[in-house]
C-alpha cells in the first residue's frame, strides 16, 4: 500500500549508494584486505598457438618473498563445468591450467603468489617459458569460411523472393573485435576458512558465479560464498567466471591464508573476452513503393578454438519488421583469440548494425524517407512465432524522434546541408532488445531499530539497482529512503539474477514488491496476535498498514502503531517475509506474448574536409521501455550507452599483430573510446508506457538498447553528408578523404 499520492516510482531519484561512492567507502574487489594477504601476478603466453615445451619457475621461487608458483603442472584436479546447466555458466570450457597446450596471445600459463605485489611482479619476470610455435590463424577477415551454417529462423522462401524483387540490396557489412573497458578491472580476492571458501569478486553474476566455482573446485556448493558488493562496471565482460578467479581460490588453499589477483590493463584485452568480429551479408527485396518482400541475414563471428560464442546477430531481425519471406543463418569461424563474451548489447547491437544500414540503403534506393519506410514496414505481430507483442510503440518512437530532431528540414542530397561552413549528415535507424524477467527471491525485514532491510543475490553494476530496490519498498511501505537498507551482492542472501541483458530491473521489482507486500501481511497479524498490542484480538480484516504504522481501517493511519514499538511489544528483533518473481518463459500470463523494448536513434554529424575532422555532433534518442522506474538513473543509461555507440561507429577496434595475436592498441592510451570531447548533445525521450505482461510495474531495462541503432544511424549520417558508403566499423577518415578527392 502506498503512503502517499504522489508516487516515487517514475520520479527522478538520486542514488541512495552515491555518498558511499563519492566518499570512497564504497568496496570494490580489489579493495578488500585481509591479515596476511598475499598477492598474485599472472604470466602469460607470448604466442598465439602452440605448447609449453618447457616451464623453468626455480629462479623464481627462490626470489624474496615468493611463496609459491601455479602452473599446469602442480595446480592440481580442476574441473569443467556441466554442458548447458543454466546455473553454471562459464567463460571458458577449458579449466584454469588444464593442459600445456597455448591457443591464444596472453592466455595465463602461470601465475606467481608473493607477500607483495612488487616481488610477485618481479618473480613472474623471472619464470623461463620455452614454447613450442605451432601455425596460429589470425587471419581477420572471416570470408575464407566455406562449412555449414545453421538456420536461426525462417519463414517462407527469402530467395525465390529475393530473386523476383523490383528492388534488391545485397550488401556485406562487419563489426570489428571490441574490447570491454570498465574502469575496474578483473579482480579475485580468495579467503579459505577451513573447507569454506569465500571470494570478493568483479562479477555481474554472485550467484553464477558460486557455482561455476563450486563445479570448477569441486568442492560443495553450500562452502562457496561470492561477495560483489560495488562493480566498476563491466559491460558484459564480468558477466561469468574466468581462469584467474580458481588460480586465486586454489593459491589461497594451498596457501592457508587470503591471496588477491588484479589484472592489469594489457591482460584485459587479451584474457576476459571481448565482442567478437561480425561479417554479416545482408538481402533485402521490395517493392518500388518500398513494401519487403524478402529478407536474408547470414552471418559469421569469430569465436576462439575451443568455446562456441554465437554473437546471435539475428536476435531482432525476426520480429522487427513485417516481411512474409526471411531467414537467418549463423556460423562461428575459429580463430587463435581469446574466447569471446557478451558485450553491451550483444547480438542484437551488432545485428542491427547490418539490418538498419541495409533499410537505410534501400530507402536511398527507393528514393523514400528512410522513417517512412520503415513506418510503412511496422509490423503488427511477432511474425517469428506468430505471437501478439507484449507492448510495441516502435511506430511512435520514429514519429516522435522525427519531430524531436527536427527530421522534416532534412534535404536529401549529399552534402547539401551546412551550418557554420560545416557540412552536415543526418542518419537514423531502429532499435530493439528483448525484455525478459527472470526468476527472483528478495526478502523484505521490519526491524526493530525501525528500519527497513530487504536482502538480495543480485548485485549492483553501477546502473541504480540499490536506488531501484529502495523505491520499490518505499512505494510500498512508506518508509523514508533514508530509513532503508538494501543488501545485496551476496551469494548467501535469497538467489536473485544476473545483471545482464537489461533484464535485472524488470526482475527484481516484482519480487521485492511481493516481498514487501507479504512482510506488512505479517505486521498486521503480528498486531492482532501480540500481548499489549492496541490491535490485539481485532479481526485482522479491520487492521491497515500506511506509512510504517498498524492502524485500524476507520482511524487515521498516524494514530497507529509504529511497526517498531509493536516488534518490542512482540520482542523480536525482526519480522521478514519472502517475494519472488518468476521467469517470463514460466508464467503463463506472458509465455504467449512477444516481449521487446523498441527505440529510435536519430543522429547529426559534422564533416570538415578541410582539417579531416568528423564528430556526431547531436543525437535525440526515443526510447520505448515499459515504465521506467528511475528516469535520472535511466536516462544516464541511455546516454552512456549512446556514447558508447559513438564509439563503436567512429572509433573502437582491437587490433592484433598479425604475427603474434597480440593487441597492438591494448591499452587505454591506444585503444580509441569516445571520451568527453567526442561526446555529442544528447536528447533522452522515454515513451513510458507500462508493459503489462511484465508485472505490477511494467518496468523493462534499458540498458542495452540505448547503444543499439547508434551506430547504423552514424553511418547512414555519413553517407548524407559526404557520399562515402561505409559498410566496415568503425568509419575511417582516410575513406572520406578519398572520396573527397574522387568527388573534386
């Protein structure tokens, strides 16, 4: 019930985390120290295939302060974890140190423990590696594929389609390898009592992660405890456990005392995973009057020699758009990389970078707005599986971008646009991503020092879910933020989910509603049933619950009893109730709905010839997301997430030695992000309708979908203003100015 009229879900609301952060109290893995505390540094492979011939760690070991060295020979039995068991997802098949055999550039070969980091650093400069070179393939184009492809969806018959369309488009487009950069990097903090062990981690996932660790370690899974109270991020990247969180725990076992593990920089561009490289030939057929007929996307990613990464580039291309003939096909090319991972907004962002930049393509073609074709293209239900949207205002999203932008001054031709002798690019595009709620348990206490607690194994990645938790429990108890506890990042409080696919706030509000809702269901009858209580006896029909007080229905709710006095009345120290929430896939009210957040992305670039200069210069984005709970932590997601596109259209790409696999850029003063001089003027729009498959608050995340169809509307800004096609992330200055030169 809520205690006042106005409500504080959809109210811009600041993070009740933030002074823990801003004071520097709030920690962070690598932050935790414990009495004794050893350090460990990692050591990695210099080639890109072959095998260890030879491992000498005898100077090593005899350095000052080392305590000991892991390798693949003395690391003892490790474990792989169980083939697709959704509760223990790994990022790696191949277990930490499992054989002498090197498949990429920087894979961990050994890893030197010492009462120092400084003498652990030295000592692993010491350890002697002979390798045994084998043939490597770096090769970065994924075009010498020739196996079979598997058909993700179909309908209809695309080439026959295809074949007899009036108008066709037949291009190829790619997405470079991208590395996660979050701020904080990897880091395992291992501490053993006895049989249990309990790890401070940079995890997206506690609980994931405890099992994985539990299989991996082999030991039971009630002796795991993983700990991620503050994550400086992770985009995906800390998603899943990687080698070094079982080279810390079994260090520290040996050991018999804490041992911490910190990647540095260069390791994290090699040993964590990345976005994987895309090659995606795309088929569009129509009508001259711009009706799709066909559409075909086949699409290849790399992925490393042993982990089969599908990048799942075909994830929207289903449903997005109404046309009677389709397929998606996929492949993985192998290459000697590091495994790759889930990056913001994998599959769809990088798959929407093909199918939005083949509709903008078309729309040239046809000589039709590119809105306009894709408004006369709107699709009226998930033509994949032939279910009803849950709630779809995509139509709304370009209308109301169009006219945000001011899309309606736009001139067709290249290059006809100028402002302040700048030539200017407008482009635009869609975007999707899928919205989903997974299952959730949040406990909900009263406690006798009149605060509020609710307790949950999600975790907070730096997006607002502490702020999140609180105002779901303060809309339903009425109780002041600043008299409410959130716990979370804990493998031992109630199993809650991953923070990943923008799916946590759509999860976890139910579940804490539920939570709250049944904990004030207790209060009451705790007031009918206690010694002393003014309530005692009374038909718990006639019994309210405003503010924090027990009242009788009939008496105004400050006359009641503060649920405080009546925990002494009833000397208890707390009185918890259990919510949850259950998956999408199992409840029955959305298992027949289609379930997706929608946006548009619509985007203004400046072109100066003249001193080889390209920014995006403003970008109104609309988004269509269910409720938003928070608009300040939303719109925040949003526009990082549109900085980040920036990045990926004009700026992001790894790349490797073609020699060795090494990552010449791997490093933050090499590898090109948008920083704050290429961020552009960003409009944020919510559409906020509430989407009722979801739950009581219709909420669906918006973390991801703010960087999808960023990229595809740069591109498509581009071409409007210089001519140049690009098909290739990220945009090139060398390819404008080329054309510049054709073009005078």
């Amino acid at each position: 019930m809520s205690a006042t009229s106005a409500s504080i879900i959809g109210t811009p609301t600041p993070r009740i985390d933030g002074p823990l952060k801003t004071t520097g109290a709030a920690e962070y893995a690598s932050d935790f120290h414990f009495e004794r505390m050893a350090y460990a540094v990692a050591l990695g492979a210099p080639i890109a295939g072959g095998r260890i011939r030879k491992l000498d760690t005898s100077a090593a070991e005899q350095m000052p302060g080392v305590l000991l060295v892991l390798h693949h020979e003395n690391i003892g039995t490790l474990y792989r974890t169980v083939p697709n068991d959704d509760d223990a997802v790994s990022s790696e098949v191949r277990a930490t140190f499992e054989d002498e055999i090197v498949r990429h550039w920087g894979q961990h070969v050994a890893v030197v423990i010492a009462e120092s980091f400084e003498q652990a650093t030295a000592a692993a400069a010491a350890v002697q590696v002979e390798y045994e070179p084998q043939p490597a393939n770096l090769r970065e184009s994924l075009d010498d594929y020739t196996g079979k492809r598997k058909s993700v969806s179909k309908r209809g018959d695309p080439d026959k389609a295809f074949a007899t369309a009036p108008v066709k488009i037949d291009a190829t487009y790619v997405t470079p390898i991208e590395t996660h950069n979050p701020i904080e990097m990897h880091a395992s903090v291992a501490v053993w009592e006895g049989e249990n062990l309990t790890l401070y981690e940079t995890t997206q996932g506690v609980v994931n992660h405890r099992v994985v660790m539990a299989q991996i370690l082999g030991i039971p899974l009630e002796n795991v405890r993983v700990v991620t109270r503050f994550l400086g991020s992770g985009f995906g990247g800390k998603l899943f456990p990687w080698p070094h969180t079982a080279m810390t725990a079994v260090a520290a076992r040996k050991l018999d005392r804490p041992v911490k593990l910190s990647l540095n920089r260069r390791q994290m561009f090699c040993a964590v995973g990345h976005r994987p490289r895309t090659e995606q030939h795309m088929q569009l057929g129509a009508t001259r009057e711009g009706k799709l007929l066909s559409l075909r996307q086949d699409y290849l990613n790399s992925t490393s020699l042993l982990d089969d990464f599908d990048e799942g580039c075909g994830e929207a291309t289903p449903y997005l758009y109404s046309v009677a003939n389709l397929e998606v096909t996929s492949a993985l090319v192998r290459r000697n990389f590091g495994t790759p991972t889930p990056m913001r907004g994998p599959g769809a962002v990088p798959g929407l970078f093909a199918l939005e930049s083949a509709m903008n393509e078309l729309a040239d073609e046809l000589k039709i707005d590119p809105v306009q074709l894709r408004l006369l293209n709107d699709a009226a239900k998930d033509e994949s599986n032939n279910l009803p949207f849950s709630s779809r205002h995509l139509r709304e999203c370009f209308e109301t971008g169009a006219k945000k932008f001011g899309w309606d001054r736009r001139t067709a031709g290249i290059g006809s646009m100028r402002r302040d002798g700048k030539i200017l690019g407008w482009g635009m595009a869609g975007a999707s991503w899928v919205a989903l709620r997974l299952p959730c348990t949040a406990t909900v206490e009263f406690c006798a020092n009149g605060r509020l607690c609710v307790r949950c194994a999600t975790q907070d990645i730096g997006t607002g879910t502490y702020t999140i938790f609180a105002q779901v429990l303060h809309e339903k108890t009425g109780v002041p933020l600043d008299r409410i506890d959130v716990i979370l990042g804990d493998s031992a409080l109630p199993d809650g989910p991953m923070s990943g696919g923008s799916l946590t706030t759509g999860s976890v509000v139910y579940a804490v509603a539920n939570g709250a809702e049944n904990a004030i269901k207790r209060l009451q009858q705790l007031a009918t049933s206690t010694a002393g209580s003014p309530y005692q006896d009374a038909e718990l029909e006639t019994i309210a619950y405003t503010a924090g007080r027990v009242h009788k229905k009939d008496e105004p709710p400050g006359d009641g009893a503060h649920f405080a006095d009546l925990l002494a009345m009833a000397r208890l120290s707390g009185l918890s109730a259990e919510g949850k929430s259950q998956a999408t896939w199992e409840d029955p009210k959305s298992k027949g709905f289609s379930l997706h957040s929608y946006g548009a992305q619509f985007v203004e670039v400046e072109w100066e010839p003249e001193i080889a200069r390209l920014r995006a210069s403003r970008v109104v984005t609309v988004i269509d997301a269910g409720r938003i709970i928070n608009p300040r932590a939303a719109a925040n997601q949003i526009a990082g997430a549109v900085v980040m596109g920036v990045g990926m259209g004009l700026l992001e790409e790894t790349v490797h030695d073609p020699r060795t696999g090494q990552p010449i850029n791997g490093s933050l003063a090499d590898y090109m992000m948008a920083t704050c001089a290429d961020v552009p003027e960003i409009d944020v729009t919510f559409l906020d309708y509430p989407d009722p498959v979801m739950g009581e608050f219709g909420a669906r995340g918006v973390g991801e979908i703010g960087l999808a169809g960023v990229a595809p509307a740069i591109t498509a800004a581009v071409y409007h203003a210089t001519g140049v096609r690009v098909r290739e992330l990220p945009v090139r200055i060398e390819r404008l100015l080329q054309s510049q030169i054709l073009l005078a």
